[in-house]
C-alpha cells in the first residue's frame, strides 16, 4: 500500500466500484453447540495406535467433540453440566477446564474423562496453551506446566504479580501471559518471569498469538498491539477493527485473525490494518478462534453464541486480498471539489482519517447515500498535515489507502 504525495488536495485511487463487488463466499454454521466458549483442536489418539484429529468445544454445559471439519459433533459422556471455560488438547489427549475449578482430561479421544485440578485450591484454568514439546495453563494463580510423564503439574510464577492469567503464548525459547494487569515474559521456560508491556496502554489482556518474531495482545477495551521487540515495547494497531474487545486470535502462515465482540477481522501485513472477514458473521461476537493445522484445506473455526462457525483459510485471505486490490474504479477526494461516488446500490458511506498509530483523527463522511453518483462536499482544511491512512467504506465493503497530506 504505497503512499501519494499531495499538496493542498487529497485524490486516493480506491479499487472499488462499491455494490457491484460483493464476496460470496462467508462463513458456515455447523451442527456444533450453541453457546460455544472455547474451540481448540489437534490429535488424539482413539485407540490403541490410532490417531485421529479431533475438535473439542466448551460450552456452559460440557463438552462437545467433532471430526477435523466440524461436520458431526457429539456430547462428551461424563462431562454434560459442567460449565466448560476453556479447551486444550496436546501430548494427544483432551483437556477441558471447568468453570467451577479443575478440569477434565480424556486420553482416549473424547470417550472416557477423569476429573483432575492443577493444584490443591482447584484453581480455574483460563487458557490452554502449547508449544511443541510442553503445555503451560493459565489459571486464578498463575502459569503451570505440564509434566505428561507423571500427570501431575509444576507452578512457574516466580515474578509473576498478578497472578489471574488469562492468555498465554508459548514457544519453545519464550513464553508471555497475559494478566489483568499487563504482560509478563519468560526467557527460560517459565522458570521466572519479568515484566514486560511497555506501551502497553490497556492492561486487561485477553488474548496472545506469536506470529514469527511479532507476538499480537488482544485487550478488553484497547484493541491490538503488537511487539516486535519480544514484548519490551507494544504499540496499538487497531485500523480496521469495528471493536476494540478482542477475546481471541489464530495465525496461518503470515496472516494473522482476531476474534472480537464484532465479528473476525484479517491482518496480512504485521497488523497494521485490519480486514473483516465476517461474512455471515457480521456483529457477533467471537470468544475463540481455532485453526485446523493437519491435512487440507486449512480451516478457521468460531466459537461463538450462536454456535461452532467455519470458514476456509484461503478463502478469507483471498477476499482480504482483494478488497484492496487494483483499482477497478477511482473514488476521488478533493478539498475544493469533495467527493466523487459511484454507488450500484444505495449505502451508509463513511471515511475515516487515521494516523498511523491507528489512531482515529476524523471523520470526514457518515452518511446514507442512494445509488448513483455523487459528489458529497469533504472539508479537510482541519486536518493537519502528514501521513494518514483513510478508511473508505460502503456498506460492508472496506478499503484503506495511505494518504500524504499537505496543506
């Protein structure tokens, strides 16, 4: 996205004819649970030498259990009203969290569960997390590790002060947990931690994902920031989002997904603007995301109220791509002339300058508009000059351009 010069006036080549293109393609509700909390999947073993891949989701009355696509989903016996708060599976077993404290763990894929807890209180288990050779958990007092050899758990929470973990991302040389109350980090193994949200403005994190050398917080309130110094310097990238309470993420390749009280959102480039992707699923709100990792295609599954909702990987990357692609028409802004529209139907219009923080410095359109064409009148003289990202958007379509404004 190469940024223009101007001087005096603002023209952005946008490459959209807005109601003409529209993305087909949307998200699928499956046959799984309604009220949905918690998604995860991974391997389990079924029976003897057999693996298979299993989806397991956590609702506030147990566990339901599906094969990789979602398309048959079946009660988990031995959990049914239990209230499910959070789902793992590693080491090929199945892990459920109980709201009440504790948790259930299956070792046969899903037939047969035993009640366990990670301490002597029967600490809540927030978050499940994996890395390839070790699960962490966090809890109401703090990170455990999991020792699969003894089934029994180690707590890691030297220099941990807030000890309600909520989020937890996990790789093999460094670990982060996100808290109430910020962001803490381990360089060995969780040994000891150390604090580590510096520009971290919203505290209550959420969520945690590592992308490569980039680790995303996703915060109840804040938004997205993201690090790409290994967590001792955080900035917001919120451009795009339509919320800023972000419950959940999920990463394929270099593309990164945030789950938010307002639909499933894409970021292709280190998280500097945000795509909806949420066709079908537009204004829900999404408490987990999971990535089907084994086989193909790569799919994302949603766990929200309304129940288990899938969609191709590939399918939303496309569409992303896209909706910013090469110009197809021209939308043209001009501080004397304003604004040329070309609408196939009628829509809600609006653009939106922000800086390149993310943050939103003015609207310049909110309005309904009947198909045509139209020239709404654009006073920018407010605006101050230097490097913006506008946000065009009509109806459910969206694009960005960066903009270099000189008055």
């Amino acid at each position: 996205m190469k940024a223009r010069r101007i001087s005096h006036h603002i023209i952005l080549g946008f490459g959209l004819i807005f109601g003409v293109v529209s993305l087909q393609a949307q998200w699928v509700r499956t046959s799984g649970p309604v009220g949905a909390r918690s998604i995860d999947m991974g391997l389990v073993v079924v029976g003897g030498d057999v693996v298979s891949e299993l989806v397991i989701a956590g609702t506030a009355n147990g566990v339901s259990l599906s094969d990789h696509n979602g398309t048959n989903w079946a009660t988990a016996v031995g959990v049914a009203n239990n209230e499910i708060i959070s789902t793992g599976v590693a080491f090929f077993k199945a892990f459920a969290g109980r709201g009440s404290g504790g948790y259930f763990m299956s070792s046969n894929g899903g037939s047969l569960w035993a009640s366990k807890q990670v301490d002597s209180v029967n600490s809540r288990i927030h978050v499940f997390s994996a890395s390839s050779a070790s699960l962490f958990v966090g809890t109401d007092r703090g990170v455990f590790r999991y020792a699969n050899s003894t089934d029994t758990w180690i707590p890691l929470n030297t220099g941990i002060t807030n000890v309600v973990v909520r989020a937890l991302a996990a790789s093999d040389s460094i670990i982060y947990a996100g808290t109430d109350n910020g962001i803490f980090r381990s360089s060995n193994h969780g040994e000891s931690w150390s604090r580590a949200d510096s520009g971290l403005t919203t505290k209550a994190v959420r969520a945690l994902i590592l992308s490569g050398t980039t680790v995303y917080a996703g915060t109840a309130g804040g938004g997205v920031f993201r690090s790409a110094n290994k967590g001792d310097g955080w900035a917001a990238v919120n451009m795009g989002l339509t919320s800023l309470n972000v419950n959940a993420f999920a990463a394929h390749e270099e593309n990164v997904f945030a789950g938010t009280d307002s639909g499933v959102h894409l970021s292709s480039g280190n998280g500097m603007v945000w795509v909806p992707v949420d066709v079908g699923l537009a204004r829900t709100r999404v408490h987990a995301l999971a990535e089907r990792g084994f086989g193909s295609p790569n799919s994302l599954f949603a766990a929200t109220d309304s129940g288990v909702w899938r969609r191709p990987v590939s399918e939303m990357v496309t569409s992303a791509s896209e909706a910013q692609s090469a110009p197809r028409a021209d939308v043209r802004i001009d501080v004397a002339g304003g604004v040329v529209l070309n609408l196939a139907t009628s829509k809600r219009v609006s653009l939106t300058a922000y800086s390149v923080t993310g943050r939103k410095t003015i609207v310049l359109i909110n309005s309904e508009f009947p198909a045509g064409r139209h020239t709404p009148h654009l006073d920018a003289r407010d605006l101050a000059k230097g490097l913006y990202v506008f946000r065009l958007q009509a109806g459910e379509d969206i694009i960005f351009q960066k903009v270099v404004h000189e008055r």
